[in-house]
C-alpha cells in the first residue's frame, strides 16, 4: 500500500538525521536500537492522522500547500494548546527551536534531488514526523511523565491530538469517495459532463517543472477556481487548497516524485470537482426563479 511505503520512506529519511537520533538515544531509557524500533512503531500507528495533518496545515498558510510554513506550525500549536509558558521546555521559544532543528539537512543531502525539494524554511512531511517525536519529548519526557519516547509519542497523539484536532485536520480522504463519491449517480453525471470536464482539465495544465508532460498544478488549479466563479466568502482558496490536497493521488516519496506529488491527474480533477461542488453553497428554487435559469 502507497501509505505503508510513504511511511517507510519518510521515516528512513528522519533517521538518517544524525542529531535527531542523539537526541533521542539521550532521552530514552533502555537499549538504544530497541527504544528506536518502539518509537517506530508507534509513530507508523498514528502514521495516517499525521499525514492527515500535515494536509492540513500545509493549506493554512499562504503558499503553496506542500510544506508548512511557519505561521501554520504556529496555527498548530495553538489548535493542540502545546504552548506554556510556565513550562521550562513548551514554551514558544522551545517551540521554535524545534521547528528549526528539524529543518537541518545534512551538506551531503541539500545539492541531491530530495535536497532541493525540501524547502529549508518549512516543514516536509518527514520532518514534521521528526518535529512530533521531538515535541513528545519536550512536552512529556523533559517534563519527567514518563522516560519512554514511545509512550510520550501514544501521549502526545491520543491525549493532545485525537481530542483536540478539527474534523479536517482529521480529514479521511477515502472516507468521502466511499460514502460520496463512488456511486452510480455520481458516476452517471460526469460520463455526462466527460467532454466538457476533459476540455478544461486540458486547458489548465502547463509543463511541470523539470519535465515535458503538462499538468494541472496547483496554480493551474487557482486559476480554474477563479475563471469558473467558484471561490466565494465561504469557499476560499484555503479550502481550494484543501480541495486539491485531498483529490491528488498519493505518492510514497513527496520529494522524488515531486511532479506527481503536486498536481491533478483527470481522475483526481474529477473528484476535485465533486469536491468543490459538494462544499459550495447551492441556490434555492426562489434565487434560481428569479435568474430566470432552469435548474
């Protein structure tokens, strides 16, 4: 499965950061490669609301939405309520510290491909894993609740996460395509609308970046938004960016398939489509009445 190998990818990238590895062999109690295996398991339980909330918050800040920035992993911190500043380890400023801390590549990692697809002032989705571990460190080893990084990982998504999250950070993806969107009478209505939907996934694509295939990005994207009518005051492109996250397919490596990982293929337009028109604001029969329109 696509999200076992993500996961396998991403968490061969966290430990190959060498200081993310110190730190952690230092704060847990027991033999070092068993302590590792455990936090690995643990993290690779709570792997899918991660990768839901990196989603997420990649879409809250103004760019584009593959990487959280700054202000949204401060967006987040508020939304879990991590932040004391009583705390001699959870304050903002320790918060800080770890955002930069995992944005640390090695020299032998920033000219490589992965290198230059991470950006060095937000978070990917395997740094934020290494951020997570990090302040599960801080907020329930350092404070002496338990000497398990394991268990301070489990704490930290089940006590701080599972109950504090909005239903859209939690977003299932497949959630809506089982209950929503697989079905005949969705599916009868776009064979219907197939010839018009094919002409304008066509003619918002341009050539990726690095390859001659063109595709729908995600300004290609904001600009179908746009010329079609649909961002209003309450559909803005902050969920057109969530839109787009949720529809695109999923790729196991975000930084070597980074084309596929940032665009729509026609089958992800379609249910980004669906998407949109099951958020938008329908008008009643009064307001279509008064159009002098149909339907």
């Amino acid at each position: 499965r696509v999200t076992t190998r993500a996961f396998n990818v991403d968490w061969r990238r966290v430990v190959a950061q060498k200081n993310f590895v110190r730190l952690v062999n230092s704060k847990n109690e027991g033999d070092d490669e068993e302590a590792m295996a455990a936090i690995k398991a643990t993290v690779r339980t709570w792997y899918p609301l991660m990768a839901d909330m990196f989603d997420y918050y990649a879409c809250q800040g103004s760019g584009d939405p593959f990487s959280i920035q700054f202000n949204a992993y401060n967006k987040m911190l508020d939304d879990m309520c991590l932040v004391d500043a009583k705390s001699k380890y959870c304050r903002q400023k320790d918060f800080s510290v770890i955002f930069t801390a995992a944005n640390v590549e090695d020299a032998s990692v920033k000219t490589s491909v992965e290198g230059r697809a991470n950006e060095d002032r937000a978070l990917v989705r395997f740094e934020l894993l290494e951020v997570f571990v990090r302040i599960a460190i801080a907020r329930y080893v350092e404070s002496g609740k338990t000497g398990d990084v394991a268990e301070a990982v489990r704490r930290l998504c089940e006590l701080d996460f599972q109950h504090r999250l909005s239903p859209l950070a939690a977003h299932d993806a497949n959630a809506f395509r089982r209950e929503v969107l697989y079905n005949e009478d969705v599916d009868r209505v776009l064979r219907r609308a197939l010839p018009v939907l094919k002409v304008l996934h066509a003619k918002y694509q341009l050539p990726a970046k690095g390859s001659r295939s063109a595709v729908m990005g995600i300004e290609e994207w904001r600009q179908f938004l746009v010329d079609t009518g649909c961002l209003n005051e309450d559909f803005t492109m902050r969920e057109g960016k969530l839109v787009f996250c949720w529809s695109k397919m999923n790729v196991a490596d975000e930084l070597r398939d980074e084309v596929r990982n940032q665009s729509l293929t026609f089958t992800d337009f379609l249910e980004a489509v669906c998407r949109v028109a099951g958020a938008s604001s329908m008008p009643t029969d009064e307001q279509i009445k008064r159009a002098g329109a149909k339907d």
